[in-house]
C-alpha cells in the first residue's frame, strides 16, 4: 500500500510577500488559476441522496447547483438558463424538475432542456440538443467535489494514495452521513485561514483545549503528503496521537487523529475514535472567508460525542482562530510588515512549518513570484 513520508525543505525559508495576502489582482489571479481549476468540496452525498434532490452554492461569482437525475446520478451545473440567462434554483430541496423563474423553460434534472412555452411549431426555432453546462463531479467517501477546470484529473489521480490512508485510519468512513453544519466568517483572506489551519506551531499556547482534549501535542506532525514512491501530492497528512488524558473531551481510545489537507481548500479531519468532521473554505473577498465546518455520523444525527465536540470546538479552536486570523490580516496591510523566516525544524513534530513551506510552494506555482 502506498504510504505518505514526511518531506523535508531546506531552512533559511520566509513567509509570502504580503501581496499574496491583500492585493486584489493575487485574489483575482486565485479565483482564476486555483479555485476555478481545483477540486472544491460541495456537500456530503448523504445532503443528495434522493433522485430530485438539488443543493445550490456559489464559488466566487460563479452560481453552481448540483442534483441527483432519475437514472440516481449526481451531476453538477451552472445555474444559469440557457434562455436569458437567469438563475435557475436556490438553496436545496427536491424537484422533478428544474423550471426557470423567468420565463418558465424547463429541464429535466440531466440537464436537458424538456420544454419551452410557446416555442412548439416556431419555424427556424431549434431548441433540440439544449442542455445546462455541465461541470466535473467526483466524490470522496462520499464527500462531494467539483471541478470547473473543463477536462480534470479524477480525485484519485489527483491525490493519489490519500483514499488508502483515510480508509485505513477510518475504515468505516464510507457509512458516514452529514449530521450538522455550521458557516463562519472570518475577517482574513483565504491564505491566511488555511496556513492558519495547517500549522499546530500556535496550538499550545492558543488552543489548550484542544491540546488537553483531543490530541497529545507532543506527538503531533504535518507534513506533506508523498507516495511510496516519491511522488508529491497536494496534501498536507496531520497526524497525532488521541489524548487520553482526564481532559480529553470523550473517549478517544478507539483510534487515533488525523487529517487530511487538500489543496486548496477542504480538509477531512478524523478526530480520535473516528469522530469525521470537515473543514472547507470559500473565499469571498480578498480579506474576507466563510470557513464551513462539517460533521458526520453513521445514524446522520448529532449524538452525544459529537454534540459535545461541536460545542466545545466552536467555543474554542474555532473563536481561537478567527482572532488569530483576523489580527494577521491587519498585520500584513501594515507598511512596518515584511516577510519573516519559516520555522523548520528537521525533526519536524508541532512546533515546524514544514507544511506552511509546503503550501507557499504550491501558491508559488499556481500563482508566479511576487516580492
Ligand atoms: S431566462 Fe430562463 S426561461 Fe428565460
Ligand atoms: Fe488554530
């Protein structure tokens, strides 16, 4: 079985420029070349299970829906009518059909246009062949993504290894079904949030909750994820042992903690004991993020675990973090802000940046230099 390594980056490394952070042509640069050629993660399939059922989400400006067909396939359109142009569903719930608020053209939920008033006889009017754009739709255990990049690699081509890993930590992810969510926003552009998510450097002294109550810090690591044979993939592999302490925040002896970073913006976190929670963000300004949290359950209902990590976790990692995020951002608008050095720690372990070298690397090549 393939197996992640850890990687090393040579020391003497800084941080981004801040443009990366506040300039408005990086983020324009980003919705374009990462978020609108990348896999980003829509909802659980468990949230689609009926055929009818439609879940609406917005990336950037762009206004996307995704719907379970009666062959019981889930596909993923623009939301946008082929007629005028007018958005065609909102929110989520259930149709036979998709009919447009405007003019009342209606499709069938393959996307195919089934009919249009008054068009019947229309000499020169063919509306044979109509159909919504459809965009790539690929799944995780479940866990639904979308690619608007026309022709992209499938999920396993683009992390290859990563299902291996997950499943072999939490078997039995596969049976998981959403049972709550929960959107936040934070005032810090979308780089910010997620080095502050892939790093544990701040951990003991900001969260001590979470360091008493879910991992043991001692034990913890990032690291990019790379194949057996040497290939890197775009994923960042926490790895921690449960704590097991009196104050751990339930009984977390059945497995241990990882997560599962994947570029640019999702991250399946099993918490000990196979508690499956999710993390993704959307950017919505350049200094603007709602991070989305997500939990998952076998029965799809919010037990007892996970009701008490829920709340313990919003008070907590999550309150923690939006301040930390929030007084970066400020921070890299400030003309006293230059880049600072990595801390790289060739051992690695909690207090390293490895996977913060590993991130700007990939921004890097996304994006172009800036200094
Ligand atoms: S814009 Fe949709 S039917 Fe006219
Ligand atoms: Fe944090």
């Amino acid at each position: 079985m393939k197996q992640a390594t850890e990687g090393q980056f040579p020391t003497g490394l800084t941080t981004l420029d801040a443009r990366y952070y506040t300039s408005t042509e990086i983020f324009a640069a980003a919705r374009e070349k990462v978020f609108f050629n990348s896999w980003q993660f829509v909802c659980h399939e468990s949230q689609v299970a009926a055929v009818g059922d439609y879940w609406a989400f917005s990336l950037f400006d762009q206004d996307l829906f995704i719907a379970r067909g009666k062959d019981n396939q889930l596909r993923c359109f623009y939301n946008v009518c082929k007629h005028r142009g007018h958005t065609l569903v909102e929110g989520s719930g259930n149709k036979r059909v998709v009919v447009c608020p405007y003019h009342a053209w209606t499709y069938e939920l393959s996307g195919e246009l089934r009919g249009a008033p008054g068009t019947k006889g229309l000499a020169g009017l063919d509306l044979s062949g109509i159909c919504l754009t459809e965009v790539a739709l690929d799944t995780l255990f479940g866990f639904v993504f979308i690619n608007m990049n026309p022709a992209p690699a499938s999920l396993a081509t683009t992390f290859p290894g990563v299902a291996e890993d997950i499943l072999a930590l939490c078997p039995d992810i596969a049976e998981r079904k959403h049972a709550n969510s929960v959107a936040i926003e934070k005032q810090a552009n979308w780089l910010v949030a997620v080095e502050n998510y892939n790093e544990c450097y701040h951990c003991k002294h900001v969260h001590p909750t979470f360091a008493s109550g879910v991992i043991d810090p001692g034990s913890y690591n990032i690291y990019p994820f790379v194949q057996s044979d040497g290939t890197a993939v775009r994923c960042l592999r926490h790895a921690a042992k449960a704590q097991t302490s009196q104050e751990a925040w339930y009984d977390t002896s059945g497995s241990d903690y990882g997560s599962f970073y994947l570029w640019p913006a999702f991250s399946l976190q099993i918490y000990p004991s196979g508690v499956v929670n999710s993390y993704h963000w959307r950017p919505l300004a350049v200094d603007r993020t709602e991070v989305h949290r997500g939990w998952y359950s076998n029965s799809g209902q919010i037990d007892e675990v996970i009701n008490r990590v829920i709340t313990l976790d919003r008070q907590t990692t999550v309150a923690e973090d939006a301040e930390l995020v929030k007084n970066v951002q400020r921070g890299l608008n400030s003309r006293g802000y230059r880049p600072g050095p990595l801390v790289l720690n060739p051992e690695q372990g909690i207090e390293s940046e490895h996977s913060i070298a590993a991130l700007h690397n990939w921004v890097r090549a996304d994006l172009g230099e800036f200094s």
